[in-house]
C-alpha cells in the first residue's frame, strides 16, 4: 500500500507515539494513554499542550479512554 506524504507523516507520528509509550511500560491502556503524552511532550512542559494533544486526546476519548489531567 502506497501513503502520500501526509499520510507517512502521520503514521511516522503514530509509530513513535506508540512504540515510545510502550517503551515505558504502561501498566494499562489508561497509563498507556498517558504515556503517549509523555512521549509527545517537546518542552517538558504538559501544561502547555503536546504537539498532538488533540489528536491523541480525540482518539482516546473515541474509544471512551481517559485523557490525563491537563489535557
């Protein structure tokens, strides 16, 4: 299967933030979801957002996960 160049660039995105938080060792896909914030924080800052918060946010509650304070 071919992906256009967003698409690889979503997946190169999904990719990491999955293997990163699994990394981790999440205990549950709770913490998994968590983590997935952890790994996409680029300041060291949560409280500021994540480059993708909304997206992993929307996808978690999609799937009626909780989304960790702040977020």
């Amino acid at each position: 299967m071919k992906f256009g160049n967003d698409e690889n660039k979503a997946f190169a995105v999904a990719r990491d933030l999955v293997l990163g938080a699994a990394a981790l060792n999440p205990k549950d896909i709770p913490d998994a979801v968590a983590l997935s914030f952890r790994v996409d924080d680029n300041d060291n800052n949560p409280n500021n957002g994540t480059p993708h918060a909304a997206q992993i946010k929307a996808a978690a509650q999609s799937r009626a996960i909780p989304v960790p304070a702040p977020f």
